[in-house]
C-alpha cells in the first residue's frame, strides 16, 4: 500500500507533539500525529500546578485531553496508533506505524519523550514495582500498605505525597546525602506525616518470587537492611524514547537529541520538542514551547 503524503509528521501525542500539531495546522501544514495516548506521559500527573495562567490545578490527564481535542479541532490527522519506524526515503520522512500503515512527508518533528528508568536487577514480571502513582497507587487504597518511593526530586515527591493518601506508611529512599527537589516540593513533602526518609541509601536487591516482599537498602556506611513493602513505586531518571528512529543523530551524553537553535537535529529536516531533546529542564511548559518553535521552523524549512 503507498504512503499517505502529508508535509509535516509528528511522533508523539505529549504536550510537545500536541503543540506542534495546533500550530503547524495553524500554519497551513497538513499534519500526522503517531501515538495512541492523548497527552502521552500527563496520565502520571496527578496535579498541574505551575502551568502559567490555570489559577486552580488541573489533572494531568484532563490537560491532555483539551490539547488532543484542540488539535484534532484545526484538523491533525491522529492516528491512534503508534510509531514503529521513521526513516528516510530519497526526499522525504517516512514513517510506519504498528499497524503497517505509511505515511511520508518533507519534515518531522520527534516528540517522543522519555521514559522511567528501572533499577538495575529488578525483574520486569515482579509484581509490585510501579512507576506511576496516580495510576497504580489506589492498587493499595484500604488495605494498610507500606510502600516505597526510590528516588529524591520532585517526581518523587509527588509520588510520596500521593500514596500517603492511601498507604499506612511511605518509605522515601534516595542514594544522595540531600533531595533534589526544589523548595516548594521540599515544603509539600515535610508536611507529610505518614513519609520516612532514607538519605544516603540506596535500593540493591529485591525480595519476593512472584510478588514483591521487601527491599534490600544499603545506607551509607550501614549494613544491607531489608525493609518489607508491599509495592515500589521508582524515580530514579528517565532514558529518552528514540527506539523507533531509523537515523543517525547526534545525541548528548546521556542519549537525548541535540538541536540548533530552531529545534533541527543533526539531520536536516527532523526537528525535536519536549522531553526527547538535550535541555536542562524539562517541564509541560517548556514541552509546549518546544511544540510551537518546531511546527514554526518545519514550516520555514517547507518554504
């Protein structure tokens, strides 16, 4: 079957991609959007509390939702499905999707985000080990759980914050002496009575066959402890989604795409927006931006 021929492809459904698709469509650019959640990772955003302009917090997922139905309102193509491989044919992008549907076009933008990193011999089947809170927290409403949160920024301490409303007690363990977190998150997260902090720390072992039992910690200059939970809930970092590229890019040290300044990567043509790209902060905000500057520089580029 030949590929549908658009002029600009977006991979991802996140903020960024969204974004992008409201202004391309807004520039005129007939415009393809791969992914099948609308908001991609928003779902994990219980509360969205320092997007300019919302005077009261707005649930991640429903903040998605509005950005979905604003682009699909000036006309994106969704597809509801996801991106299996983006390469280069002569000319143009082409791009399949997992359903073998192709579509092409001149231009792309990648924004694809990131995803959670896991802990290193952590077995993929255990059940227990979860990486979002709001999704997989209310798992433990009502049944006097310990859990714990590996990890010390401010996704972390969201988590926590979210399951002390449904745990008996939440364990927060992070290898470094300090968090990471900024001031406001530091004050949430001191308001917490049901939390206890584990500084210096860190998780090297599980016990459980099928369900997860316990952690084993090691504390700075202490021996291994093991601590019982009943779930694990992990912020420990994030690895960008670039699995389905068939390119060669440059990427930053720790394998996010490196951009000039209109958001072109190292291949001419393919842009990057949001949590893919190199940048020193990565919030739904600047996703936004990113979005919009690179629907604005793929339409130059057509020109």
């Amino acid at each position: 079957m030949p590929a549908e021929v658009y002029d600009l492809i977006i991979a991802g459904t996140g903020p960024a991609g969204m974004t992008a698709a409201v202004y391309a469509q807004r520039l005129g650019l007939r415009t393809v959007v791969f992914g099948d959640i609308p908001g991609g990772s928003l779902y994990m955003v219980e509360r969205l509390t320092n997007f300019p302009g919302m005077g009261e917090p707005i649930a991640g997922m429903e903040f998605g939702m509005r950005l979905f139905q604003q682009a699909s309102a000036e006309g994106a193509c969704f597809t509801m499905s996801r991106l299996r491989r983006l390469g280069q044919d002569r000319n143009l992008f082409l791009a399949v999707d997992d359903k073998e549907r192709s579509y092409a076009a001149a231009v792309a933008i990648v924004a694809t985000g990131h995803a959670p990193v896991r802990l290193p011999g952590e077995h993929p089947s255990l059940n227990g080990v979860h990486f979002c809170s709001v999704c997989d927290g209310p798992l433990y409403r009502n049944q006097k759980a310990t859990l714990a949160v590996v990890g010390s920024d401010n996704t972390a301490v969201q988590h926590a914050v979210t399951l002390a409303r449904l745990a008996e007690k939440v364990i927060l363990v992070f290898r470094s002496a300090a968090p990471l977190m900024d001031a406001a998150h530091a004050t949430l997260l001191k308001k917490q009575q049901k939390v206890a902090i584990f500084a210096d720390s860190e998780v090297i072992g599980f016990r459980g066959e099928k369900d997860l039992q316990a952690l084993l910690v090691k504390q700075k200059g202490g021996p291994v402890r093991e601590m019982a939970v009943d779930g694990v809930f992990l912020a420990i970092g994030w690895r960008p989604h670039l699995d389905c590229l068939d390119l060669r890019l440059e990427k930053s040290a720790d394998g996010y795409l490196v951009t000039d300044a209109n958001l072109m990567t190292s291949h001419p043509g393919l842009f990057a927006a949001g949590d893919v790209r190199a940048s020193n902060l990565r919030q739904v905000l600047t996703s936004c931006a990113d979005g919009a500057r690179a629907a604005k520089s793929a339409s130059v580029r057509l020109r």
